[in-house]
C-alpha cells in the first residue's frame, strides 16, 4: 500500500513540501524548539517541526536559504523559507545530513510535539504540554536515535 501524501504550503502558495501523511501522524518526530534562533526566524514563540528523511520530501518552488552562522551549537544552519511571502519551510543542520525539520505551521494537520527543546528558554507563562519530552537545551544523541537515522538514510 503507498501512502497517502499530504502537502503543505507557504501563506503564498509560491512553496509546498509534501511528506508521507504516516510521518506526519508520528509524534516521536515533531518537536517544539524555544531556542532564541528558532523563534527569531520564525518571528514566533517556538518553531514546529517535523524530523525525517530528506528523500521522503517533495519540494517545488525555489526556497529562499539562510545560513545561521550565530548558533549556541556553532553548526551553521540552513533556513529554507519563501522570498516572497517569508514564510519559514524547512531548515537543514550538516551534522545529520539527509535530515530535514520541516516546520510544520504550512499544513493543515498540526499533529501533538513528542519533544520541547530548550525549554530554558520557554517563557514562564507559557506551559508545558502533557506527554511531551521535555529538555533544557539540546538533548544528546542517543544510541536509539543514532540507530532510527541510520536505519533511515542519514549519515551523522
């Protein structure tokens, strides 16, 4: 059986991202991220993403990228987003190449986050979501994560 894709657009309809709507169901691989990067670039409390394979994405249209040299992580960061109406598609980090966090505020189905990250910087009256892996900062890999990305195709 192929599943079902589902896709999602920029405010402009000038960029889409399709994914595998089984993906998108999973919340282990959507997370919630408050570090000060990610809510700059997407002028917003917290980016939303979904982490998966890069070969399991369609994109069309011709993103815009900005590579995000000031990271706590000294990893420059590509952030993908639409030169016309500037909303943010997807980011990409060299260190987990054939990864991709698409954000997922272009869908239409916003799907529970299995993780926060750098909750240190979550604002105090905003609240915790129940279920949710919570972490201070940028968890480390676990052996169980390193196995899921080579089982997917990612190099780390």
């Amino acid at each position: 059986m192929v599943d079902k894709i589902v896709t999602g657009k920029c405010l402009c309809g000038q960029i889409s991202v399709s994914i595998p709507e089984m993906i998108l169901n999973k919340s282990e691989h959507i997370g919630l991220c408050y570090c000060k990067n990610c809510r700059q670039s997407g002028g917003c409390l917290a980016s939303y993403n979904l982490y998966l394979p890069e070969k399991d994405v369609t994109i069309q249209g011709e993103p815009k990228i900005y590579f995000d040299k000031d990271t706590k992580s000294g990893t420059t960061i590509q952030r993908a987003f639409c030169g016309n109406c500037g909303s943010p598609m997807f980011g990409k980090n060299p260190n987990f190449a054939g990864l991709i966090a698409v954000r997922l505020g272009c869908f239409d189905q916003l799907t529970k986050p299995g993780m926060v990250l750098f909750c240190k910087d979550r604002p105090q009256w905003d609240k915790s979501i129940d279920g949710t892996q919570e972490n201070e900062t940028m968890p480390e890999v676990t052996d169980e994560f390193k196995d899921w990305l080579k089982n997917v195709g990612v190099k780390i």
